[in-house]
C-alpha cells in the first residue's frame, strides 16, 4: 500500500478544505468586554461582521443563562452586530441571579426594573464600540424580555426597534395564571378551548402576592417599531390574547407588527424551523434602513 498517496491525498483534502474554513471564522469578530450596571461588572461579548447593518443586545429569558452565543453567531452570519452577555449573577458577571431555580421571584417590578438597567447599560457599551455610530440599535430578546424590553426602550432612547421572540404582552400576575393552568401540559391545546383558557387567565386566583408588570405601560409610550413573534402551541403565555392587545395597540397607531406559527411552541428560535428566525432578519432589515433614511433627512 502507497502510504504517500494517502498521506498527499489527505494534504490535498485539507489544503481543499482551508478557504472554507478560513471564510467561516471571518464572518465576524469576537470582543470580550465587561460593563458596570448597578453596581456591578457584568461580561460579555461582541460579536461584529464586516459591514453591518444593525446592532442588537440580547435580552434573556427567566433562566440564569450565560450569554447566547449560538444564537448571537447566527445574527452575526446575517450581518447584525450583537452584544450578548451572561445574565446577572451568572457565568461571570457579578451580582445576583434572581429566579425561581433558587425560590425566588424573578418577575417582579423590582428586578425586571434591575434587569432592565443591565440591558440600557449594555446598549450604551455597545455603542461606543460600534464603528459606524449611525447604525441603529436594537433589543432583541425570549420570554421574560417582553416585560424588560419594553421597560428598558422606554430609558434609554437609544434603542430604534426591538424584536421579541415568544413574549408576552400580558401582565405578570397573569402570565403566571396562565402557566400554573397549563401545568405543563404539552397537550394543553388539544384539551382546552382560547375561551377556557382566557377565563383562567383573568380570573384565577394569584398563588404570589406583589404588583403586576404590564408591558403595555411602557408599550403605549413607544414609538419604536416592534416584532413578535408568536407559537401558536404555546404554554407558557396565551398568544391569542397578547395578539389581540397588540391589535389595540396597532389599532392606536402603534408600529407594531407580529407572526403566529402554528406548528411551534414557546420556543421560537428552533434551528429545525428557521423561518421565525429568517422573518425577524428580513423585517430588521427593513426597518433599520427605514430608520437609517429617516435620520439622515433630520440631518439634511
């Protein structure tokens, strides 16, 4: 046997294979940074393609997570910049996580407010590592982020639109109402009726007592345009009706905008169903140069 011919033969394959490797990493480059919120250091990183055409910070859902980094390489592959860092508390960023994994409650006022600030003070890190300081940036964010985002747009006006991924537009108080009627139940929807579930929804007792959040607070104060981004399937927040409050919102002149898949759950960020995903980029694509042509006839 001609070991040569193997051992050329793999040379060739590797040599082959070294364009597309090399293109594959220089999609975008990766910064470490840290930033202070609060008090406290919170890490993360930035991820920045040649030429990009939006900046985004990822805003968490409830669970202490680090920063998304998976989710953060497939928004840089299309050409967005993205801040993402790890939650509060988590990976290494200081303070305290706040969440039900350590018998706490993670979604009242007080620390969807604190959270809030972690993310204006990521947007305004950020910006000063950005390039091209016209580019406009956003939030973009699952679950917990529809009661953060809205709080956080509503601070700091540096923030032109926000994409939200499977968020509600419900109360706090209600959201959970919802979830402990649910109770996991993956076949909740073969079972139940949208009126069955409204009834639960709006008049269950509460299991917690503290003051609501409700994102349509903050939403009637904005003026940004906003995706959501539905799954029919959910069991974590009744869709219908936060289409329905968004429909009123719309209805009073609001730039909102959403999509309902009907074969998706709560998560909407699936890699085997992409299609939230390719809409979000598609709809960012077009209001960041809406926004970008709109400033620069403020400028002329």
């Amino acid at each position: 046997m001609n070991t040569n011919f193997f051992s050329n033969l793999f040379l060739l394959l590797l040599l082959m294979a070294l364009p597309e490797m090399a293109f594959s990493q220089s999609y975008f480059n990766v910064q470490e940074v840290k930033f202070e919120s609060q008090g406290v250091s919170l890490a993360g990183s930035i991820l920045t393609p040649s030429n990009p055409f939006a900046a985004v910070v990822i805003v968490h859902g409830s669970d202490p997570v680090k920063r998304e980094m998976e989710f953060a390489k497939r928004l840089a592959k299309e050409g967005i910049a993205v801040l993402t860092y790890d939650k509060r508390g988590v990976g290494e960023s200081g303070g305290v996580y706040v969440g039900p994994s350590v018998g706490t409650n993670n979604i009242d006022t007080a620390n969807l407010n604190l959270l809030s600030q972690d993310a204006s003070s990521a947007v305004n890190t950020f910006r000063t590592y950005l390039k091209d300081k016209k580019t406009p940036i956003g939030l973009v964010g699952f679950s917990q982020a529809g009661w953060i985002i809205p709080i956080t747009a509503n601070k700091n006006p540096q923030i032109e639109f926000m994409v939200l991924f499977s968020c509600p537009t419900i109360t706090t108080l209600e959201q959970l109402r919802f979830q402990f009627y649910t109770n996991g139940n993956n076949n909740f929807w073969e079972n139940h009726t949208e009126a069955d579930a409204r009834e639960h929804t709006l008049n269950d007792p509460d299991k917690y007592q503290f003051v609501a959040t409700d994102p349509k607070n903050s939403l009637n104060s904005l003026s940004i345009p906003g995706l959501w981004l539905f799954g029919e399937k959910d069991i974590q927040i009744p869709v219908k009706m936060c289409i329905e409050q968004l429909n009123t919102l719309k209805v009073q002149g609001k730039p909102f905008e959403y999509a309902l898949f009907p074969a998706l759950g709560h998560n909407t960020t699936l890699d085997s169903d992409t299609t939230p995903f390719d809409i979000s980029i598609q709809w960012m694509k077009q209001k960041t140069l809406r926004i970008k042509n709109n400033n620069k006839k403020r400028t002329e």
